[in-house]
C-alpha cells in the first residue's frame, strides 16, 4: 500500500519564516515555520490523504521519526537519553501529567537522531570540543574577570566539564556569564583582532547571544564544537551528546521519541540535575558524514537499528528499491513519483512523503529530482541499550 502524507508546520519560535516555503515552492504564511514531522508519535502524526492520520494505520510502531528542520534562529541546547535513561525516567514520572512542566520524560525510547543539510550551509553546535582547545580558544577573549574564572574552573581535575556546565547553568555564576558573553561580543566586533583558527566560532557564538543575551547556555555554547555542514552532509548524534542547531534547513531522523533534556539557549524549564545525569561528557570532534562517490544514492551509515538514510537523485531513469519495512519517501527537489509493483503511482510534492508499507516488496522512484528515503535500520547492531 502506497500512502501520501503530509502535516502542518510546528510554530517554534526558532523556526524559519522563509526556508520550509523556499522548498516547497509557496508562499511563506508569515509565521515561523520549524518542523513538519513525518511519523506516528502520538504528539503530531502525519496526515494521509484522503483523511485520517498515520499512527491509525500503523499502530504507532514506527521505529523512526522523519522531519524537515527549518531553523531561523538557534534552538535550545539539548540532550536525549538511552534507551535505560528513557526508561528509567518514564517509569519514575509515571505519576505526573502530561502537561505538567515538571516532566522531562514524554517517552520511553532514546532519541539519537541524524541530520542532512538542505540549505547551502547548516551550522550546528554538535558535542563538547576537549578541554585543552577552549582553553586555546579562551586565550582570544582576554583575561577579564569571567574568562579568567572559566579558565580556573576548566583547568581543575576530574570532570571538569560536567561541573563547569553544572556551574554556569545552576543559577550562581550570572556575573561571570555576562563577563564571557560582552567578551565574546567584543572579540567578534573587533577587526583582524580574533585568531584565524577560532574567528568562526567566535562570530558564531556572538550570534547566539544576539538571540539569547544573558543566557548562560551562551557559554555552555563556547565549551561545544561549532560545525558547519554544506549541503548533503550530515551528522549522526548519539544519545548523551550535547548539541544545538544553529541556523539552515535540514531533514533529520531519529528513534521515534521526544524526550529532550535541555542545556540553555531557551525560557523553558532546564533541569540542571537530570540534564546532568544523561549528559555524555567526553570530548572530541563529532564526524562529519560526507558524500562519497558519484553514484545515484548516498548512504548515512549510523549504528543503530531504529533507521536508516539514504538520498537519491534521480536523472530520469527508473530506480527499484527493495521495501523491507516501512519506508518513507520524502521529495526535496525536482519532480518525483513512487510507483508500486501493482502500478499504482504516486507523485510526491517536493516537501511531501509517500509512504510505503512492508508489504509492497518494492517500489520504483521515477522522475527527475532528489529524495530521501527513510527505512528501520538495515545490518545494524541489536543492542542499542548505550547508544
């Protein structure tokens, strides 16, 4: 069975006013627009053609969740748990409402999650960069009062990340966050006066506290990886990992959750104790996963069985994909139709999905343009218990 899905925009504050109806063609509705979700997960299933919606034909068993991220301003800073996180958590909150603000847990599924750049540029903040670089990146901001009290604290033993994230975020160390944030301002004002290997993400940083002045998670942001994907490349993030999007559009994959624990960069609650019970911190550049090769199809390999992701383009002749579970079609360009052994044939709007299920073996993606296709995992581990 062939299925053509659809959803309304999520109207986050963060979201773009421009780049979802760029895609697809329209006119922007003047509103932010940020997510359109492609899934079952009981918050915003997708809509299906003809009336109903897809968690009433799936069960709510989808293992993935798909989405066009389109973000116009950066968005919290955030962790998502294990799967023995989620579950734990879940079980504990068991009592408390749905709609009550003390909740962190509104699953009990992990939530790593993949994103690819469809914007020329997409810049993220993707994992903690070692201690003894933002030591090196601290040296470009001076030795005022706030720097040199960062620097102390990074220079001590243990897990000195752990603590110094506890620190900025638990409510005491607001002098020394306005201190880093007007030197960070006044580093990326300066002309030639930023080191080569850091104006980047100095400039980049600046940008967050024009959108979040005051807020700590501003130098929670300076103790991460700045990244900047170009089109087709992606990031796989693993549970435990502290990230951020920054600005672009994107399509992202992850385990069908949304447990996120945030980490700053929001005026919503952050729960400094449970953020920092899940939060990974070890260190080190996150891979970039790029486009290899010049064949039709580029594959995102990531090690975990809730999905898998590969784009196609498509330069008119017909290709056949072997349907092993339920699998979307996503179009991001051009001018694409799915058809089906039987030869039913859909065509998928640039910003759509058609949805396969495991049951049609196959289908043939004609046309010309770019899509994505998202399946449950293929060869990938059964354990994801740490992932």
């Amino acid at each position: 069975m062939l299925l053509s899905l659809t959803n309304a925009p999520r109207d986050y504050a963060w979201g773009s006013d421009s780049l979802l109806a760029e895609l697809e063609g329209r006119v922007p509705s003047g509103a932010p627009e940020a997510e359109v979700w492609f899934g079952d997960h009981p918050s915003d299933p997708a809509d299906v053609e003809g009336g109903g919606t897809l968690d009433q034909i799936t069960g709510g068993t989808l293992p993935y969740l798909l989405k066009l991220l389109a973000a116009g301003t950066p968005l919290s800073i955030q962790v998502h748990p294990t799967i023995a996180q989620a579950r734990e958590g879940w079980a504990r909150e068991s009592g408390l409402a749905d709609d009550d603000p003390r909740r962190n847990y509104r699953d009990d599924n992990h939530k790593p999650e993949l994103i690819v750049a469809l914007s020329e540029t997409f810049e993220s903040l993707s994992g903690l960069r070692p201690v003894a670089r933002t030591l090196a990146l601290l040296d470009t901001l001076g030795d005022s009062a706030g720097v040199a009290a960062l620097r102390a604290r990074l220079s001590g033993d243990g897990d000195v990340l752990r603590t110094v994230i506890g620190w900025l975020l638990g409510g005491e160390a607001q002098s020394e966050v306005d201190d880093i944030i007007a030197a960070v301002r006044t580093a990326a004002a300066g002309t030639g006066a930023i080191a080569g290997e850091w104006s980047t993400t100095i400039r980049a940083i600046a940008g967050v506290a024009a959108n979040y002045p005051a807020d700590p998670g501003v130098v929670v942001a300076l103790l991460m990886n700045h990244v900047v994907l170009r089109r087709g490349e992606g990031v796989f993030l693993r549970a435990g990992l502290l990230h951020a999007y920054l600005s672009g559009l994107g399509v992202e994959i992850m385990a069908a959750s949304d447990n996120v624990l945030r980490g700053g960069l929001t005026p919503k609650r952050i729960d400094v104790p449970e953020l920092l019970s899940i939060l990974d911190t070890s260190s080190g550049e996150v891979p970039v996963l790029r486009p290899s090769g010049d064949g039709a199809v580029t594959a995102y390999p990531v090690p975990i069985p809730d999905f898998a992701l590969e784009r196609v383009s498509l330069t008119g002749a017909p290709l056949t994909w072997d349907v092993t579970g339920p699998t979307m079609v996503l179009a991001t360009a051009g001018d694409v139709a799915v058809s089906s052994a039987a030869g039913e044939v859909r065509r998928v709007p640039v910003g759509a999905v058609v949805f396969a299920t495991p049951d049609e073996g196959a289908v043939t993606l004609s046309g010309a343009g770019e899509v994505f296709l998202a399946s449950p995992g293929r060869d990938t581990p059964t354990n994801t218990q740490e992932l």
